[in-house]
C-alpha cells in the first residue's frame, strides 16, 4: 500500500529559522526520493529562481501517522548544482564530522523549551496578565499549580521514543510552563538529526493541544529563568584517561573562543547569560566541577573519576545543534 513521507527541512527565517514540513505519498517500496520546494515562501529564493532541493537525510517511523508511514529530516541545497544552500548547516557539520572522527566525539543536547498560549503569555501565568507565585516549586514538581502542560510532554516522549529517537530523558523547568526532554549521547549528526526531528513532534504534537512551544533564549523578562540547550560532549580521551587532563584541555580550548562560541549558540544569548538564573555572562569564560554559574559544568562524579564529559551550558534553546556541535568538535578537537 502507498505511504506517506514527512519532509522536514529547517528554513531561511532570521535571526532564528524555522522547521518547516510537507508530505509526499510514495508507493509500496519507493525510497523517499530528493525532492523540491518554494524556496522564495522559506527566505531561501527569489521568485525568479525559485526551487531549492530536499535531500533525505534521516529517516524514521512517523510515530504520529502510524502504519508504515516515515518522517524524512532533510538538508536543502540549491536546486541549479546541488551544492548546499547557504543555510544549510548540517553539510559543514558532516565535513567537520568526518575530519574528526577519530577523536570519537559525543554529545547530549539538554532541550528545554516553553509552552505559551497563542496569545504568546506563558502557560502557567495568569490570564490577562500579572504573575504566578515565584520560581521554587516549579523545577521537577507535581501536582495542579505547580507544573502544566504535563499531557503535551507525555505524549511527545512516547513519539519519540516510537520514532525510534534517543531521547533520555524529561523533567519539568524552573519557570513554569517549562520543560526539558534530552536527547543523546551519539555523534553530532546523529543527535543534531534527532533533535531537529524531536522539535519537529514537539510543535506538532502541540498544535492538537492549542499550545505554541517557544524555543526563545528568554521568553520571560524578570526574575525567571531563560530557556537553554546544555550541550554536554566528550572526546574518546576524555572518556578514557584518567587524569582529568583531557577535559581540562578541552575547557580552556574552548575559553580561548569565546565570541565564535557565543555567536553561533543562538539569538538573544546575551538576554539569558546574564550571570543570574544559574548562568554565567555571556562574555566571561569560566569551568568548575558542580557549579551551575559557570560557562562549563563538569559533573562532581566526572571530577571523582578523573574521567568523563563535560557540559557547556551556554547554548539557548533556540541554538542550531548542527552549529554548535561543529564548533565544539572544531575547538575541542582541533586544540587535541
Ligand atoms: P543536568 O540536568 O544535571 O545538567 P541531564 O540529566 O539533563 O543533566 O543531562 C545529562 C546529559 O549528559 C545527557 O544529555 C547525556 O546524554 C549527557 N552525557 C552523559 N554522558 C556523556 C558523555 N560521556 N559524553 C557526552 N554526553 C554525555
Ligand atoms: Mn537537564
Ligand atoms: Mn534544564
Ligand atoms: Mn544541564
């Protein structure tokens, strides 16, 4: 019987782009093909020359349609010779990849994210304005006015889990109408790919509950926390030697990038590192074991075993993990 494949693509919007999808019935058998779209509606094209190219990249079950039904994560290219368009991101990321491979670098990509009402007011806050009671018993939390939205994150776990995704994880956020889901630890397109994918049921899972998920750095102004994408990541090295040594190198590699670290971590960054809500300024680098205020976190177990990963705290929520993972594999690797 035919069946249906869901492109996935990320657009041209700026400063932060977005996912966009159509649906391609196949025949019994048929691969998902290359195919094509409007790029002068996504920011990609003008009129005049129009068609920008989808090249299947990930493919996994549609745990949504159901039957032998497909999502398809693509990547765009420019339809006249192929090459990848200008916003495509993953076709860097690949030859990055690939240069380091050795190294054996990987990730896990927290994701945290907030549901608001169409009106664009946090779910969770008063309608028609005003305040909920103060952050506290928000974080990890149960019950009727402490957490919210909890039917839109059950139900997404169990997609991604069906599609086959490696997702890890989720827990209710500091600021209500928060949340987080994890994803990982793989190879950088790999998580990237997954992630894209997890966003992509996110949105469309919530659009059955009349509910709009924000990847902003800081939906809320005041005294609440920003939303953020933790980028943990370790090298085989890091994993392996037991002297710390690895991971120590890796942080101050990184802390002699800061502004090519902070430009590529999404938009608005410097509204959520502020140094206050459990994040470092956007501009100093700092690395300790525990701390929470610092650019990297290393784990207290990790500290304890001389060996591990390392977590870099400052990407948004609203980040590129094809982006941020290169850099990452760029600095880390490049200074090994
Ligand atoms: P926290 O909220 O305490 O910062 P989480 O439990 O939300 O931590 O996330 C921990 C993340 O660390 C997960 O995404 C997991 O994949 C990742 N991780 C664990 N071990 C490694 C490793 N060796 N290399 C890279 N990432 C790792
Ligand atoms: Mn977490
Ligand atoms: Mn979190
Ligand atoms: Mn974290």
């Amino acid at each position: 019987m035919a069946y249906q494949a869901e492109y996935i693509w990320i657009d041209g919007t700026e400063p932060t782009p977005l996912l966009r999808s159509k649906t391609k019935i196949l025949a019994d058998g048929k691969e998902p093909p290359v195919w094509g779209f409007d790029g002068s509606s996504t920011n990609q094209a003008t009129g005049e020359s129009s068609d920008c190219e989808l090249q299947p990249k990930f493919v996994c079950p549609d745990p949504i349609r159901g039957r032998d039904n497909i999502l398809v994560m693509c990547d765009v290219h420019l339809a006249q010779d192929d090459k990848p368009h200008p916003t495509n991101t993953r076709a860097p990321l690949e030859r990055v990849a690939k240069k380091y491979a050795k190294q054996e670098m990987i990730f896990g990509i927290e994701q945290e994210y907030t549901m608001l009402r169409p009106d664009g007011s946090p779910l969770g806050f008063p309608v028609g304005g005003g305040f909920p009671a103060p952050q506290g018993p928000y974080y990890c939390g149960v019950g009727t006015g402490r957490v919210i939205g909890r039917e839109v994150i059950e139900e997404h776990t169990q997609a991604c889990i069906d599609a086959g995704l490696m997702i890890e994880g989720t827990n209710a956020e500091v600021m209500p109408g928060q949340w987080e889901f994890q994803i990982g630890a793989a190879d950088a397109l790999t998580v990237s790919d997954h992630l894209y994918v997890a966003r992509w049921l996110l949105h469309r899972i919530a659009e059955d509950y009349d509910i709009v998920i924000s990847f902003a750095a800081k939906p809320q102004k005041g005294d609440w926390n920003g939303a953020g994408a933790h980028t943990n990541f370790s090298t085989k090295a890091m994993r392996e030697d037991t002297d710390m040594k690895a991971i120590e190198a890796a942080c101050k590699a990184i802390g002699k990038q800061i502004d090519k670290h902070i430009k590529g971590y999404g938009h608005d960054i410097e509204s959520r590192l502020t140094g206050a809500h459990e994040t470092a300024p956007f501009n100093k680098f700092s690395y300790g074991v525990s701390n929470r205020a610092a650019s990297i976190r290393i784990p207290w177990q990790v500290s304890r075993a001389g060996r591990g990963y390392a977590e870099d705290r400052r990407p948004n929520a609203n980040c590129d993990p094809y982006t941020v993972t290169r850099l990452l594999l760029e600095t880390v690797c490049g200074a090994a």
